[in-house]
C-alpha cells in the first residue's frame, strides 16, 4: 500500500511536540509478557520483557525548499525466560532529504537502516531459537510533477535488502527487492481522480538464483476519491506478470483498496484490502505466496486525555509449492488493542495486549501468542 501513495507536499507531517524544534529526544521504557519469544509451533517459552528505547530526532528546514530529518533509536530489551543470550539489542537509522523546485515538483528521498536482535519476526516453519537477527535497509525516492493543472505524475523507486546474520538463514533468505514504477492521476473533478500505474520489480537472493529469483511487472488502474477533510477512499486494481527463474510464469490479479473516515477530532477509522503474491519464510519449499490481506484500524480520543485504539489483520494465503510439494493453505491472524493516557504534555502512558495466531497446513507453521504490556514514554 505504501508504494502507491501519494506525495502532496515537500514537508512530511512531524508529530506537534517535534515542530518549531531541531533536536527532539524521546526515552520509552516498558514491560510487557509474551506467552511465545520464538513464535514458536510447540514447546512455545513465554517470559517477561523489560524494554528500554531513547530516540533522538533532528528535523530542519535547509532552505524555503529543502527540508531534512534524521533519527537514531536504538533499544534494549531483556527476557528472563530467554535461553542463552537475556539482553537482546536493535537499532534503527532514518533520513530524509525533499526538496521542492515548485509548487508542484517534489523530490522526496528516505533511507531506513534497522538492525534487530529480537527474534519475534514471524519466521513460520523455523526451528524453536533459532538466531533470526536481521539487517535490513530500505531505500524509497519519488519524484512527483504536474505536467498540467489536471495531470499529476510520480515516478518512485524503492529497494529493500534482507541481511540474516546467522549463516543458515541467511544462505535461504537473505536477497534484494527492488521496485520502480511510474503512476498518473487525471482530475475527473475537485474531488475525484483516475488513476494508472506500472510497476516492475525484481527479487534477487543472494545464494541460489537459478531457482528463487522473480520479475513482475505490474499493470493497474483505480481512483482516488476524497470527500472533504474526513472521508477518503483509494482503489487500485490490476494484474502482475510474475517470471520465476526454473518454474513456470503466471499471471495473477493484483488489487489494492482503502479508506479512512476521521470522524472526529483525534478519532478515525481506516479499512482495507489487498491481493498480491509475496515472499515466503521457507523458498526451498515454496516459490512464493498468494496473499490476501483484510485490515481495520480505530483510534478514538475519549477525552482529551485519554485515546483507544484497536486493529485487526486477516491475512488468508496459499503458498505455492516447489516440485513436488504440494500447495498448502495458511492463515494468519493479528488483533491489538491499546490505552493511552497522556498526563502531561511530554508525557505518555500507554497499556496494550496483542495477539497472533497463525493456522498452517503445514503443523511446524502454525503458531499463537498472546503479549501484554504497558510502557511510559517522555518526549523533550
């Protein structure tokens, strides 16, 4: 969904705490208690989670035109039930550089590096702790223009790299993704507008190519619809060309629907959808996998004060199967709620519970946990 929205302005929505200052530091601490640490299928470990996060942001305006921010969050987290290593390190890197040459042509350019030691990633089908520290870094620029007052076009790129550190991962997973596309909008009226796009997008692992590698170009046309400040809708829908390096090639439905209603002050709902083929945990036994994604979120400020959220994803997919391994079904189920309370103005206080469950047609897949927390956040 990401990958089709839209750029509409040079500066990027900045939390009001961080507005009107260069430096802005954050210190987040919880703890929390996750009935399964591994994701695991049996013999699933639970244990407390002590978490400590400080986060430094830098926001700047370079020039009228140029705006540029960086960030630096590393994160401690400590498991008393842990087998082996307890304390568990990760840390992520973000910039961003946009410049504006008009009111209408952006140059939007965001790297994201992440290094993450805590093994909660949903690997299916991996053995009870095994180490899945991952590296990985994303890259995303967009171009966005308007050769005329109706005419709105975006040419973006995007490249991900997936790093495993332990070595029999990362000879499976480790790869590239790499996407380019090129999207237009034509206002059919103020507050309607079709759509089309082409996308193209490569796979690359980095040990056997000869049978993980893919190509897609992708095909598709939609609309954006906008109702005012509160209600808006996007459709995308389309077909995927799908090359697999040693198997054969398919074309499939791609579709990518949403919208969102902010129906009050600091309150929202937003649903969606989408179709798509995508990478599994396991490409020895599966070239890849068709998704289907159903997602709702909702945030709701009680009072000033005190604000509710609460999300839902149902992911149903079947993964396709190499030689012969037959096809399996698999279903993936995600549902979160939260309570934040902010006594202060820097202040945040925020319980949540989560769950996942995942049903698989294969037994070493499927999995469930539950996790509990709560976590204070002060922001200066």
């Amino acid at each position: 969904m990401g990958f089709c929205a839209h750029v509409r302005a040079v500066y990027a929505p900045i939390p009001a705490l961080e507005q009107g200052k260069d430096f802005t530091v954050t210190i987040q601490a919880g703890i929390s208690y996750n009935t399964n640490i591994f994701g695991a299928a049996s013999g699933a470990i639970g244990s407390f989670d002590f978490l400590v996060s400080p986060k430094i942001t830098y926001n700047q305006s370079v020039t009228n035109q140029t705006f540029f921010s960086a960030s630096y969050n590393p994160s401690l987290d400590y498991f008393d039930k842990r087998p082996g290593k307890k304390d568990v390190y990760s840390q992520a890197l973000e910039a961003r550089l946009a410049h504006s040459f008009s009111q209408s042509s952006v140059l939007d350019l965001d790297d994201k590096y992440s290094y993450n030691q805590n093994p909660e990633s949903l690997l299916n089908g991996q053995p009870v702790n095994t180490d899945q520290t991952l590296q990985s870094n994303e890259f995303d620029g967009r171009f966005t223009f308007a050769p005329t007052e109706q005419l709105g076009m975006v040419i973006k790129a995007r490249s991900v790299y997936y790093d495993y550190t332990n070595p029999a991962l990362g000879a499976v997973l480790n790869r590239f993704e790499n996407l380019y596309g090129m999207e237009f909008d034509y206002a059919l009226q103020p507050k309607l507008k079709a759509a089309g796009e082409y996308r193209h997008q490569d796979v690359d692992y980095s040990s056997s190519p000869s049978t993980n590698n893919k190509h897609s170009d992708f095909l598709m046309a939609g609309f954006d619809y906008s109702v005012g400040p509160q209600l808006s809708a996007s459709v995308r829908v389309g077909g995927e060309y799908r090359q697999r390096a040693g198997l054969s090639s398919e074309t499939t439905p791609y579709a990518e629907v949403s919208g969102k209603y902010d129906y009050a002050k600091g309150s929202f709902v937003s649903v969606g959808y989408t179709y798509s083929l995508e990478e599994t945990s396991n490409p020895i036994l599966f070239s890849d996998e068709k998704l289907n994604r159903f997602f709702a979120n909702i945030q709701h400020a009680f009072t000033p004060l005190i604000v509710g959220s609460a999300s839902v994803d149902y992911e149903p997919a079947e993964l396709n199967g190499r030689g012969g391994q037959p096809n399996i079904s698999e279903e993936t189920t995600h549902a979160g709620i939260a309570a934040t309370y902010l006594p202060a103005k820097n202040w945040s206080v925020t319980a949540s519970y989560d769950y996942d469950f995942v049903s698989s047609g294969m037994s070493d897949r499927g999995m469930n946990r539950s996790r509990v927390g709560v976590s204070a956040k002060v922001q200066f």
